[in-house]
C-alpha cells in the first residue's frame, strides 16, 4: 500500500492496519524450508588475501 500521501503519522498506522486486516492470510512455510539462523552460511574471503590452492 503506497501511504506517501498521508502526511499524519497515526492515520498512516490506521490506514495500513485497515489494509493489512482484510488481507488473506499469507501461507505456510513449506516444511524442510531453511529459515533465518537455520540457512547455511556462505564463507567470506579477507579482503586483500589471495585464494590458495
């Protein structure tokens, strides 16, 4: 919801509250689906350190 025209901060909030409640629900997450902490971590090279072999 695009809200950049309303300059009242609390009628902002109603506004997007009222959108967000006749929303449909958003689904599950799939089962098996990583999330957050769980995702496994892609290991970051040093700056300014070449790659052995």
């Amino acid at each position: 919801m695009n809200t950049k025209t309303i300059t009242d901060k609390t009628e902002r909030k109603a506004a997007k509250r009222a959108v967000r409640k006749k929303a449909a629900p958003k689904a599950k997450r799939a089962t098996g689906v990583a999330r957050g902490s769980l995702k496994k971590k892609v290991a970051k090279l040093v700056q300014g350190q070449r790659k052995k072999r």
